[in-house]
C-alpha cells in the first residue's frame, strides 16, 4: 500500500472511476456530518489570501478488475461517504451556477463513456437510482440521505450571493480541502483491509462487518445474490436486519450467542459451512424466509388474521423484545403446516399470560431473554405445540405465577 496527500481535483483527473463495492454500507452522511463538511468548506472559500489547506481525512482505493486501458477502475475500500458529499456538493453547485458541462467535465461524469461508466463516482446499488437522478438529472425529490445531502448543498449555495464567494466554494472544493490517499496493491485483500479499517468504534454495526464478510466469500455471485436476496431483505428490514441475523443463530443452535457477537459467531458458522457460494446463498435465502416473521412481530397490523393480530399487537404494546425467538419459531411453525391458527392463538396467549403475571407479581426479568432463548429447542414434540409451550413455561424454574399469587400480588 502506498500514501500520499491529494486533492479532489488531483483524485479525480483523467477518464477514471471510483466504485463503492457491494459490501459497503449505504450513503449515511446526516445533517450532522454534512454541517460539518460546509463549515470546512466556508473556510477555505475566504478572500484571499488563503490559509493553509484542511485536511479532510483519507481515501484508501485498490485497482478494480474492471479496470482497463485508458479508462482507470478503483475500488473504494474507504471514504466513500466523504466522496459522494463531495460529489453531490458539486452537482448542487453545478445546477446553482447552471454550468452545466464545464462542472460535468471537470468533476462529475466521464464524457465518452456510456451508462454507468459515465459516473466518476459510482456508488453501491442501493443508492445508484437517487445517485444518478441527482448527478444526470438534478432532481433530488426523494427522502433518501443522497437526495436530502444534495438538497441541503443547494440551500446552503442559495445563501451566497457574491458570484466570487462562489468561485471560491468550488475551489474551496477541489483543490482546498486535501486527502490522504492511500492506494492498494492488485494483490492485496481489499475485503480484509475494509474490515481491519473499521474493526474497532461504533463506525460499522455486526450487519455491517458480516455483509463484508458474505460478500467476500461471493468471488462470482456477488452481483446476483446482491439484487436478488440481500438488497430486498435491506429494504424491507432496515436497522432491524442485524436483529433478524441474530435471531437465526438463536434460533438453529446458537442460543448462548451474545448480539455483540453476531459477526464471529456467523463468520464461524460458514467457515464450518466451507465458506462457499452456496453455503452464503442458502444463509439469505433462509434470512428472507424469516424476514416476513420478525416484520410482523414488529408490524402486527400486516397479520391477515385478526385473532392472530389483536394478539401480537398486545405483545408489541408490552415491548418484551425477549420473547422474539418464541414468537418467531411460533409464526414459522404456522408457515409450515405444525400449528393451526386456533393453537397459535393460544400459544401466543400463554406468552402473554407468562409475561403479564410475571410483571403484576413483581418477578425479576433478568432471566427472561435466557427462558425464550432456551424455549423453543425445549418444546416437547409428542404434545402439540401450544400445549407443549405452556408446559415448558410452567417450568418450576420458570416462575409463572398461578392464580393465587396473582390475587396476594393484586391486593397487596
């Protein structure tokens, strides 16, 4: 790997592009970030004489395969959320100055390339429709964080009137503000340098770190599997996507796995899987059939059934997050043809008679995650199952209050 200070003028010159791989996370800059980033820029873009240049932070890229002979193709292993600020910042200026090609051709597009070859900077799929309405089009209507960084640089340009100031902006952002750019080796693993540059902190979540690891283990699939099974589950789960990866563990054999530890424990599971193609496709494939369950947990009112509904509301209203593994082998169960609507209803009604006595007498909840944790490999399967669910809850370990206990509790 070699170092060395740039600006983005510098970075960006000549026919070349700049692609967020798929295991990277979305576009995330906040208000926050973006505030801070305009302040940086506001001052470099005083009158001259100019002070010294500001630092930025760094860039670490590595030769894409794509790459070909006169037109150059890197990886962005890291930086990609500075580089699409700056890029969006520029199209806001572009539009706001309505210097449409000169902006295009210095910054923003490669002229003679077609498709998405024409983007200098070509972000990862989920944010690639919001990247080029902005970039290609000026549009910015939506509600994604790509749109509202472009909106929020077309404000702050609106503010400035003196067209010097404004000259100055777009220098402040290509030759003012520098970068440390740090280049890999063709043979370096890029996967591992991303991993080890964001290993410690709060920078990435367990999803994170373990979509790194799955696609790094997808050498030819990557794209496919992306669109088909790990963009979808994105969409429809957001956030909770590392919660439904944790449950899975729980739920197939991993019970005493701590959230924190998500990511080793899954790493380690494919390692014993071999680690292959398949063994990633059919961990998604399994995460988007249990995907709809834990949604419901979370949305009851997409239950079709309304005695089934009007229970689980009842449990998201008493936010026991802890009785998630239960809950989840239930609905799979109902999936599969083992449990008809009639016993899950009463098998959700046991849960619910566990949790609400336990609170009125006062039981400490300390070990409620261990019990739904331990539960559903617990089930017996000589009973049916929502007989088999109150049996493992009476438990003499377990504390259910009976009703002479609920009675002392309620008066006293």
């Amino acid at each position: 790997m070699r170092a060395s200070e740039t600006t983005l003028t510098g970075l960006i010159q000549g026919q070349r592009q700049f692609q967020v791989p798929l295991y990277q996370r979305t576009y995330s800059w906040t208000d926050k970030q973006l505030e801070l980033l305009w302040e940086d820029v506001l001052s470099q873009a005083g009158p001259p004489p100019a002070g010294p240049t500001h630092f930025l932070g760094s860039v670490v890229l590595a030769p894409s395969p794509r790459s070909e002979a006169g037109f150059e193709q890197w990886v962005v292993v890291d930086g990609q959320q500075r580089l699409t600020s700056l890029s969006l910042a520029l199209a806001a200026l572009r539009d706001h100055l309505g210097e449409t090609e000169r902006i295009n051709d210095l910054y923003l597009l490669n002229r003679y390339k077609q498709g998405d070859d024409r983007l200098r900077l070509l972000p990862t799929q989920a944010d690639r429709d919001s990247y080029r309405r902005c970039v290609l089009e000026g549009q910015a209507d939506g509600e994604d964080r790509l749109a509202v960084a472009y909106r929020y640089f077309r404000r702050q340009l609106g503010r400035l009137t003196d067209p010097a100031a404004l000259e100055r902006v777009e220098q402040s952002l290509t030759t003012r503000l520098t970068l440390v750019l740090v280049t890999a080796d063709r043979d370096d693993n890029v996967h591992r340098i991303f991993e080890s540059l964001n290993n410690t902190g709060l920078r990435l979540s367990q999803a994170d770190l373990l979509r790194n690891h799955l696609f790094m283990c997808l050498p030819t699939q990557a794209e496919r599997i992306y669109t088909d099974l790990w963009l979808p589950l994105e969409r429809e789960l957001g956030d909770r996507l590392e919660q439904l990866m944790w449950l899975h563990l729980v739920l197939t054999g991993d019970e005493r796995v701590r959230r924190q530890d998500l990511y080793v424990a899954q790493q380690e599971r494919l390692r014993r899987a071999g680690g292959t193609e398949a063994a990633v496709e059919s961990y998604l494939r399994e995460l988007t059939r249990r995907a709809p369950h834990l949604r419901t947990l979370t949305e009851p009112d997409r239950e079709p059934d309304p005695a089934v509904r009007e229970c689980l509301r009842r449990l998201a209203d008493w936010s026991v997050t802890a009785a998630h593994p239960m809950l989840m082998t239930l609905l799979d169960k109902r999936d599969r043809g083992e449990l008809s609507t009639v016993d899950l209803v009463t098998a959700l009604v046991h849960v619910e008679s566990f949790l609400v006595r336990r609170m009125i007498c006062q039981v400490p909840t300390n070990s409620l995650a261990r019990i739904f944790e331990d539960l559903p490999a617990q089930l017996s399967a000589e009973l049916p199952v929502a007989e088999a669910v109150r049996q493992v809850l009476s438990g003499q370990r377990h504390s259910w209050p009976d009703d002479d206990a609920l009675r002392t509790a309620i008066r006293t």
